[in-house]
C-alpha cells in the first residue's frame, strides 16, 4: 500500500502543489512554516478523512478561496493504481475514486496511513482519550462498521446527555436510549477488548502488555476477564448498570458509564524481575516513549495483518523529540513500508532517503 503521487490545490498554505513519492524513506525538510505539517496532514486526510488537527473542514481551506483538493495517486493493498480525491469546502467534503464521486467507506478502503505525532509521546501519561483513539483509530482503519457504530454512538451519547441535562424526561424515552446506547456500546467494548487481546500477543516479545479498563467495569468481573465476549451479554449488562446509575445520572445531568469513559494502562518491564508494571506510574519518560514506539510497531504489524498489506508510515516531527534508545528503534522500523517523515533538518540515518526540501515563499 502506498502513496505515488500528491497533488494539492488550495490547501492550508498551499496554492498548487505537486510531489512524487517513492516506497521507501521521505524526508519533508524545510523551516518553520513552510508546510511540511500541512503535507503530511494532506496525506493523513486521504487515510481517513480527517484532519489529525481539530477543526472542521473549513480549517483547511486555504485563506480567500472556497474550495481545497487534496488528489493521492495510489497503489492500494492488491498493487493496483487508482487515484482518489477528496474535495474540501467550508462545510462539505466529498470523496472521489478514480474521478468519479464515491462513498466514503469504497474511499477510505484504498489507502492507509498511521500517524506518529508528538502528541502520541504522551499516550501513557496523558488523558484517557488518546488511549481511546489508539485503539479506535486502529479498529476504523481495518473495519467501515466499527466507525460507522463509533459515530452513531457519539450521536446517540449526545441526545442522551441533552435529555438527561433537561432533567424532566419520560422515563420510556430514557428506555430507548439506554438500549441504543448499551447496543451501540457493547460493539465498541467486544471489538475493543479483542484489538488489545492481539495487540497484546505481538507486544509480549517486546516486554509490554496492554490493560483494558472498559467502562462499566463490573463487565470484567462479570463476564470473566478471559472469556469470550458476546456483545448481546455485554449491553445487557450495560443496560442493567445504566438502570443502577440512573439516578446518579440525573443528579449530574451526563452518561457516567460507557466506551466513552474506557481506559487503557500501558505495562512494561522496568527492572530485572521480568515482572510488567504500570508505566505511567514507574516508567521514566525515556521508557515511556520507547513503549509509544513499540506500541507504533504493533500498529503497523496488526494492521499488515488484518489489510494485507503494510500502511504507510507518517511521522511529523517525533524525531526531534526522541532519545537515541528510541530512534534506534524507530530507524529500522522505517524501512519495513513507505515512510513519510517531516523534520528541520534531515536527521541522522536517515540521510540516504528521499528529501523534498519547502522553503518559504
Ligand atoms: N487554511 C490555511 N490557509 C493558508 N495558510 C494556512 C492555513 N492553515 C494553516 N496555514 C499556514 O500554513 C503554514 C504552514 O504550517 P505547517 O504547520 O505545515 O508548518 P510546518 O512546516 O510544519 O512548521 P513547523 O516546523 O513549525 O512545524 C503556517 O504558516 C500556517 O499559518
Ligand atoms: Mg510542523
């Protein structure tokens, strides 16, 4: 799988913008500003959609014009050519394969990318959403049906919150949304919990271990924590606790329970004893961003598996923010797939790779 070609007219900074990409190692070089972000956010957007920055489309239109493409020449998991577009407006995108429109799940199958960004180096410490979105960036990359139940269940988790901030609902209307919710809910939980189960497999040779909290957390006690997981079992349970909470809820006026409060602890080996512990709370900031790196490998490795094919890789500015322990690992990760990476400068060992050099207007 990979990126050919790139081709961007009226994004971000960009009037018009034209590169070939080979499948090795390219390195984005230029000052502060010029864009190298930008690119890579280009190409991240042909992977999934969506901007790794917040903000809606309109972010991404350049300054004064109405309308941003974004074109990606591509060879998808079969080694096949197709070129896919995606055009930005204010409020709207729209997706494009081989020039005619198309939907967004024929789009989102062609091509994928995984994002390394310097927010990911905080994964272990930070708060409990980036754990989130690790695993569900993985599950929306591999399956069009787990971000399809994502989304509905954020719409649905939305209604429930503005009906319980009202406070003066039915109670019959509460009955719908509890079992939408625990319905919705519980195909997040199931696909969650075997994400890590084979996460976990490729993470035990790297000394690591991945813990998963899901919200209730009766449900692991519960269902037994080695179990199979039948997602009919499991929004029973998320109904029968969702009954139990009822009144808490109404006294805050939000859902407490829920995929949307699940959590993640990262393990790691720290000493001799061989024993895997809670890096958050022993690991140094070194060991840390080690295990993020590990963590990036096992992504790549699972979804090699599950697409057939290896994603590309896109790195902006990690780099610099790593200690040699880390690149020394990262580096021979870069030559496993096509590997797209922004710095200031072209970094050591990686001075045999591509350069596309920006420089200010
Ligand atoms: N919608 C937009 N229209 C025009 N310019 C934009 C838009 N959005 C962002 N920019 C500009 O794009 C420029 C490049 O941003 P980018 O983040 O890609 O830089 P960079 O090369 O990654 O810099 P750094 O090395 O500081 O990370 C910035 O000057 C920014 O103001
Ligand atoms: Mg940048």
């Amino acid at each position: 799988m990979q990126l050919n070609a790139l081709r961007l007219h009226n994004f971000r900074n960009f009037g018009t913008f034209v590169a070939n990409f080979d499948s090795k190692i390219t390195v984005l070089v230029g000052p502060n500003g010029t864009g190298k972000s930008n690119l890579l956010e280009a190409i991240h957007l042909l992977s999934s959609g969506n901007s790794f920055r917040p903000g809606g489309s309109r972010y991404l239109v350049r300054f004064g014009e109405t309308k941003a493409v974004v074109e990606g020449g591509i060879s998808d998991s079969q080694g096949l050519k197709v070129k896919i577009s995606m055009v930005l407006q204010r409020s709207s995108k729209q997706y494009l394969v081989n020039g005619k429109v198309s939907d967004q799940e024929d789009f989102l199958s062609r091509f994928q990318g995984v994002a390394f960004l310097p927010r990911h180096l905080n994964i272990i410490t930070g708060n409990p959403g980036l754990r989130r979105k690790l695993l569900d960036d993985v599950l929306s990359g591999v399956s069009f049906a787990y971000l399809a139940t994502l989304s509905r269940y954020r719409q649905v988790l939305r209604q429930r919150n503005r009906l319980l901030s009202r406070r003066n609902f039915r109670g019959a209307e509460m009955v719908y949304w509890n079992e939408e919710l625990a319905n919705l809910g519980a195909g997040i939980l199931v696909e969650r919990r075997k994400l890590v189960a084979g996460f976990n497999k490729l993470l035990r040779s790297l000394r690591m271990r991945l813990d998963y909290y899901p919200s209730p957390r009766v449900i692991g006690r519960e269902l037994g924590l080695e179990s199979e997981w039948n997602p009919l079992t499991v929004a029973k349970y998320i109904i029968q606790k969702l009954e139990q909470t009822a009144e808490r809820e109404r006294e805050l006026g939000f859902t407490i329970i829920g995929p949307q409060r699940d959590d993640l602890k990262v393990m790691g080996q720290m000493d001799q004893t061989g024993e895997l512990r809670d890096l958050s709370l022993y690991g140094s900031r070194g060991q840390q961003r080690l295990a993020v790196v590990h963590l990036k490998s096992a992504q790549l490795s699972w979804l090699e598996s599950e697409l057939g094919a290896r994603p590309a890789l896109l790195l902006d500015d990690v780099f610099s923010e790593l200690d040699s322990l880390a690149r020394a690992e990262l580096i021979p990760l870069f030559s496993k797939q096509q590997t797209i990476v922004t710095a200031l400068e072209v970094p050591d060992g990686l001075k045999d790779s591509t350069v596309i050099q920006l420089a200010r207007e």
